[in-house]
C-alpha cells in the first residue's frame, strides 16, 4: 500500500484523538463527541450533514457550532441526528423525505431543533430514515417509509414530523437499516418491521410487514443492529445471532448462504458489542477484541487484507477496544482509553485511497487550534533527509515535533529553527507538529 494512501487517513485525526466520547459513521460521514461535549464532524458535506454551516467537504475534523452538551449523535446516510445533554432533538443535512423531522422538506446546514421535546433517549438513523425513543418507553419514527414500511406506523407514507409507532411504552432499544427496523423492548423480546425480501426479519419466513411483529417468543435479547439487508443481535448470555443476505459472509457463519431465521455465529459467550454494517459485521468481545466478517471492499474490516471473511475474524491483538461503527465504505471504534480509529475507503480526500488497518493518532502531540494550512508549508516533501519549514509570515518556531503512524513521538527540536534533520528516521509516513506563538501546527510528509 503506498505511503500516501495511508497519510490521507492519519490526517484525518489531527484533533485530539484520546478525548473522544462517542462516534457514528455512515458511508459519506462520520460524527463524534469529545468528552468536553463538543460536536465533530469530517467526510462529504454537498447536503449539509456535517452541519458546520457550509456544503464543503472536510477531510479533517472541524467543530461543529459553539455547543459542549452534545450527547449523543447518529450519522445518516446524508443527514445527522443528535441529542443534547437536556434531552432536546437536534438534525440537519438532507431532508426531501422529511428526515429531518421538522415538518419541512428543506435542507438544513446547520443544527436545528425538532420541537421543544426535552425527553429523548436513543436515535438510530439510516439513508432517509429515522427512528427514536424518548424516556417514557415510547418509540418514534419519521422519514422515508414508501415502499417498505420502515417507520412501523402501518402505513407507507414518509412522515417529515415524529410519529409515534404503536402505543406502547416499554421498548429499550431500536436500529434502523435501509429498508428494515428491529427493536428490543425491556422485557428483552425482540420486534422487526419493514422489508423482509432477503430474510432480515430472522422469524422463518419473507413477508413484509408495515408493523412491530414479535420474532419468536424468546426474552433474553440485549441489543440489535441493523445493516442494508442483515441484522445481527446480541443476547443477555453475550451469544451473536445474524439473518439475512448473506452472499460475503457477512453473517459470520461460516457460509455465504442467506438465512431467515436467526442463526448464532460460533459458540462464543462473551461478546459485548455489535456493529452491522452495510454489508458487513463488527464485533467486540468482553476482553477488548475486535472481530469482523463480511464483506472487505478496501479494507472495511481492517484485518491487514481485502479479502472477505465468512467467519469473525479478529482485528489485530489489541484488548482495549470498546465501541465501533461501521458503514459501506469505512469503519470507525472507540477505544478505553478514548482513542478513535478509522479504516477502510477515504474516498472523501482522494478516490481510491485507503487503510486496511486501523489507524490513529494520540492527541499529545496533536493540534486543538490550526492555522490556516496555506500559512504553513514545508519541503522537500518527500524528503530523505532534511525537512524545510516556511511560513508565509515572519513566525517564530518554538518547537518542532515528529510522530509515527502509530501516534509515537520519534525527533524533537526545541528552539527558533526552520529546519529538522529525518535522516536516521525509517522509511514511512510522519506528522510534523510545529509550536509556534503557544499553537501546534500539523503537516504530513513521508520519509524515503
């Protein structure tokens, strides 16, 4: 893999990497929340669904408004929903199936509130669709819901407000995919709706419905996640269960035969965390692996390979892994220590480019405040041996910085000099960091 392809990734990590709370990816996006409570967002922005304001794609993270109480967020396919820490429901990017919620069917760029509601609890997202649940148990739906039946109120017609699903009082947990929904309720019974062509419902059969049906009469059902055409679900006994289409092993059972009724991957007892992705499946374990199978279209499950894997294939050796998210085209996951990763495409810096292992980079020595990187080059880029440092204005450098690919700081020069010898350095991709004026500066380059 060439060194630039991996650099595209590295640099899409430049702000504080081990201070993230929690992260949501789609196929255009990713989201995330820092522990300060602030909102981030990179990846395509032509709707609006990064919410900074403008339709400019970002390769790197920016702030997305002023706000420190955001909650929690979940990236749709071209719009993004969230929650502050008051309970308030916030959305923005592409509404023409009333995604959005706000009774309109007018983008928005920016975050805008959906009613004065100050009691939501859990959102869950797809392409043109969006469920919830507020405190009291109760469970909504708006968005795109023709042909399918997605949002569960029994009809095919799109809602642009929410619309409460049945009257019940007691569901726990909801994810919704493309074309499908699955819940749990607080009794641990599991509920599915919409489409039901490829057997992603899990009950034996390949009918539609336009309403909650129970799937079996079991109750020791934890979580559940919903991918295009699959649907994976966790029990209370830490046992994974997959359904549906099947055809790059995304269902982890060794095959890549569909099914239509629930069927356990493995024997395992301990998994903890589950991720359907489009066409793919990610898994962590109590122990802090990471596991993936599926579909591996540029590294999606970042395993070092592109090739699929009809079995739950570990990650890597790493035991600290917490929470993932995972997409079409990427896959992002939170570590204990606060961390984030991404691997996968990275089609939104350059077509074609990706990681086919997880990449990140520790915040020590990163930057919280950039200046503009038109004031801010450095040359010979690649170099093999020295690395020149130019701003566009008289600047004072107080210190200079190199870090590997892994987040290890390897060179340090402290003083007003312009330049930095990388002689002895390994051949690979770098991230200098300049200080200069209280402020870190980053830039990429590759060492020959």
């Amino acid at each position: 893999m060439k060194y630039s392809v991996l650099l595209l990734l590295l640099i899409c990590f430049k702000i504080n990497a081990q201070c993230w709370k929690t992260v949501s990816t789609s196929s255009l996006t990713t989201l995330a929340i820092k522990n300060d409570g602030t909102l981030w967002g990179w990846g395509y922005n032509f709707n609006g669904q990064l919410g900074d304001g403008t339709t400019t794609n970002r390769t790197s993270p920016v702030q997305i408004g002023n706000s420190s109480d955001w909650k929690m967020v979940s990236a749709g396919q071209v719009f993004t929903l969230a929650i502050k820490d008051n309970g308030t429901l916030w959305a923005w990017g592409y509404n023409l199936e009333g995604q959005l919620g706000d009774g309109t069917f007018v983008n928005k760029i920016v975050p805008t509130q959906i009613g004065t509601a100050t009691d939501w609890k859990q959102i869950s997202t797809a392409y043109w669709t969006a469920m919830a649940i507020k405190n009291n148990g109760t469970l909504w739906g708006w968005g795109q819901n023709y042909m399918y039946g997605q949002l569960g109120d029994g009809t095919i017609i799109n809602r642009n407000v929410p619309t409460q699903i049945g009257i019940a009082t007691d569901w726990l947990k909801v994810s919704v995919g493309s074309t499908h929904t699955m819940a749990v309720k607080n009794n641990h019974t599991l509920w599915v709706w919409g489409n039901n062509a490829y057997g992603q419902f899990g009950n034996g059969n390949n009918t539609n419905s336009l309403v909650p049906i129970q799937n079996g009469t079991a109750a020791d059902w934890e979580d559940v996640s919903v991918g295009d055409y699959h649907s994976i679900a966790l029990k209370t006994n830490g046992t994974v269960y997959s359904t549906g289409s099947n055809y790059d092993g995304r269902l982890g059972d060794g095959t890549t035969n569909s099914r239509n009724t629930l069927v356990q991957i493995g024997n395992d007892t301990t998994w903890q965390s589950i991720s359907a992705g489009s066409f793919n499946t990610i898994c962590i374990k109590n122990n802090g692996t990471l596991w993936g199978c599926g579909d591996n279209y540029n590294g999606l499950l970042g395993d070092g390979t592109t090739d699929d894997k009809l079995i739950l294939t570990q990650i890597g050796t790493e035991t600290n892994w917490k929470f993932s998210s995972s997409c079409q085209w990427h896959t992002v996951a939170l570590k204990t220590d606060d961390s984030l990763s991404i691997w996968g495409d990275n089609l939104v810096a350059i077509p074609d480019s990706f990681s086919l292992s997880p990449m990140g980079i520790n915040c020590t020595n990163l930057s919280e405040e950039e200046y503009n990187i038109a004031t801010f080059s450095i040359y010979p880029n690649p170099t093999q041996s020295v690395l020149n440092i130019q701003f566009s204005t008289a600047t004072e450098i107080q210190k200079i910085s190199i870090v590997d690919i892994t987040g290890k700081k390897v060179l340090e020069q402290t003083g007003n000099f312009t330049q930095i010898n990388v002689q002895n350095l390994a051949q690979g991709l770098y991230i200098v960091s300049v200080l200069t004026n209280g402020k870190i500066i980053n830039h990429k380059f590759v060492k020959n």
